[in-house]
C-alpha cells in the first residue's frame, strides 16, 4: 500500500528541547489508515497533525476497543536515527488487535509507516543524552452505534512526541509498594495486551501507592495474590544469588520487548537466566536471608529501573542498600549503548532511518 503525504504549510514552533518531560508535546505530523468491512486498511496517509472530530456514539469512547504500542526513535551522537526492534512492536499490536477483535494489519507496512513519519518529522528528534522521539501508533473502533459488539470500522494512527531524559539526576531506585487487594489482569483477560482498560484497572492501586510515598505498584496473580506478576509499565527481575529470575509469560503478564532483550543478552554474557513462576514470600525469604542481590523492572520508557525497596503487607525489605546493582547497570548500558550507536549491535536490534 502506498502512503500519501500531505506536508504542513504551518509547521509548529519547537518546544525547549531541554525541558521535554514525557508526553507533552507532538510532532508537525501524523499517519492514519482506516479500516472498513469487506474493504480491508485502506488510504493509509500522512497528514498534518490535528484533531479528531467523533461522533459521541463512537464505539471506542464506550467500550474501550482501543489497542496501542510505544517505542522510541534515538538520535545518535553521529547524527543516525535508530529504532530498536520496532517489528516486535507491530508484532505485539497484531496480538493484542486479535484478542480485542481488533482486524490484523500488515506489520511490515506497520514498520515502513513508522520509518516514513519519523523521517519527515525528523528535525524533532531531540538530542540531548537519554532524550529521544516518543512514538505511540494506536487503533480505535470507530463505529457510530452503542451496543455492545466488534465494531466494523476502526482507525490506525500514530503520534510522535519528543521526550527528555527518564533519569535527569543518574539512575535513582525506585521504591515499590506491592498490591494485595487490587488487581490489573487475570489469566484469559487481556493482561497480556497493550489495550486502554488495562490501565484504567491499575489506576486506583499506583494512586494509593503514591499516597503512600512509593512510586510503583508491583502487581500480584489475580487469583491467589501469591506469584509475582509486572510493574504498572515494566517487566521486572530478581537477581537471587547470582541467577536472573523473572516471572514467565503466563497471559496476564505483558510480554515486554525490554523484558525479551535483557534476558537474550543476559544469556549472551554468560548469566543464569530463568522464567519461572516466583512468589513474593520467596523474593522476601530471598532479602531477609542477604540472597537477594538486585531487582529491576524493564521496560522502553525508562529501560532499567532499580528497585531499592518493595513494600508487602506492611513488611519492607531493602535491596542492595537502595543502589543501582552490577547487573542492572550492564543491561542499562548495553541496551542504550546500542540503541544510541555508541556500541554495535551484535544481535541486529536496530533498524536505521535514512
Ligand atoms: C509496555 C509495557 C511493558 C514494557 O514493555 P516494553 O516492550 O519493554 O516497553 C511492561 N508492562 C506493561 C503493562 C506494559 O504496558
């Protein structure tokens, strides 16, 4: 399918590229396709960005049939604009659309019309150390009728937005209240998905935690409240003497691409790695008797963030003294190292934008 592109005749002015934070501003452009029963994704264009006129009977608006991705484009240090592993991400898109009834697209052409919008949006690429271009391609159903069922139209778009450093002052630990009375998903639900209601189910929990003076809320099975499931937007792994331990993919968890690339590079480097079922009385027993060496979540927002203390049921345990741990710091480095160019890719993670 070809891409029709209608450039801005009122390009936007800049924000201050020092003072980004997350999700703020957007790009001069964005890319929609749309999909109509019997007809298949069709006029997939680029356009000036600008708002969407709906009807307020929008199935979306409604029932939440909404599926999305995120991922970054990264200006290296010699001028190249780099994606990491963006066909995972139109990979993953697929599998949530499937379980929400949501049509499958071509997920190669998904890749191409990321490459094509961040290339002509390219002068907003910031350049700053950590810094780089948001990318969050998203698809609604857009069907003008309430009552609850598949719609049979839908909308693919993506948005761009330039995003500062996660860390402005070094990699600082997080602290992480585990939940015991909410949940976010249960097996055979969509926790597995990237789709809108999943965070709307988290959003009481990580308002109480912060309440709290904890930053995360570390997530629990939905059913016995025993095995360690996610973070809010990351994977997480427990370093237990010396071996990599992260929760295995089980349907309520989401299959991270961070998550992936970590213990495929753990693996490399010659670490013991495990997925396996881990129950939070282990990862306690593990601190209370010194085995427990590091904690970190995954994921592309921030890439690694160390977890210097997890709260559960009034119980608190530190974990190596609220510092960023050796094996944190090598997947931190080696993960940016390559998404910025600094180092090579030795495992064909990235794919150039010319
Ligand atoms: C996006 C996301 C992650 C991290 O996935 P990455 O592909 O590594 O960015 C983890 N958990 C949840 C719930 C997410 O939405």
């Amino acid at each position: 399918m070809e891409i029709k592109v209608e450039l801005t005749k009122h390009p936007k002015q800049k924000p201050d590229m020092n003072h980004l934070g997350f999700g703020n501003y957007y790009t001069d452009h964005m890319f929609e396709m749309d999909y109509t029963e019997g007809i298949g994704w069709h006029d997939a264009r680029i356009v000036p960005y600008h708002s969407l006129e709906m009807d307020p009977a929008s199935m979306v608006l409604h029932y939440g049939q909404s599926t999305f991705e995120g991922l970054k484009a990264y200006r290296g240090q010699d001028g190249t604009i780099r994606l990491f592993r963006p066909e995972k991400n139109m990979e993953r898109l697929n599998i949530s659309n499937q379980r929400l009834v949501i049509p499958q697209f071509d997920a190669e052409f998904g890749v191409e019309a990321i490459k094509k919008l961040v290339s002509i949006d390219r002068d907003w690429i910031p350049e700053g150390e950590g810094t780089s271009l948001y990318i969050r391609p998203f698809i609604i159903a857009t069907d003008v009728h309430v009552g609850v069922h598949p719609s049979k139209t839908y909308k693919f778009m993506i948005i761009l937005s330039p995003v500062g450093s996660y860390y402005k002052e070094g990699i600082n630990p997080v602290r992480i209240y585990v939940e015991d009375e909410y949940c976010r998903a249960v097996r055979g639900g969509m926790g597995f998905t990237k789709t809108a209601g999943n965070y709307a189910a988290s959003l009481i929990a990580q308002e109480t935690a912060e309440e709290r003076g904890y930053t995360q809320v570390l997530w629990l099975d939905g059913v016995s409240k025993t095995y360690v499931e996610e973070v809010g937007t990351m994977n997480i792994m427990f370093v237990i003497d010396g071996e990599v331990i992260t929760p295995e993919l089980n349907g309520s968890i989401l299959s991270g691409i961070t998550r992936r690339s970590a213990l495929e590079l753990l693996k490399d480097k010659g670490y013991k790695v495990t997925e396996r079922k881990i129950s939070i009385q282990e990862v306690f027993d593990a601190a209370k008797a010194g085995r427990l060496n590091e904690v970190f979540g995954t994921g592309t927002a921030a890439v690694i963030s160390p977890v210097g203390e997890l709260m559960w049921e009034g119980e608190t345990v530190i974990i190596n003294n609220g510092q960023i741990g050796p094996i944190s710091h090598l997947v931190y480095d080696t993960i940016t190292g390559i998404q910025s160019g600094k180092l090579k890719d030795p495992y064909g993670w990235v794919t150039v934008i010319d």
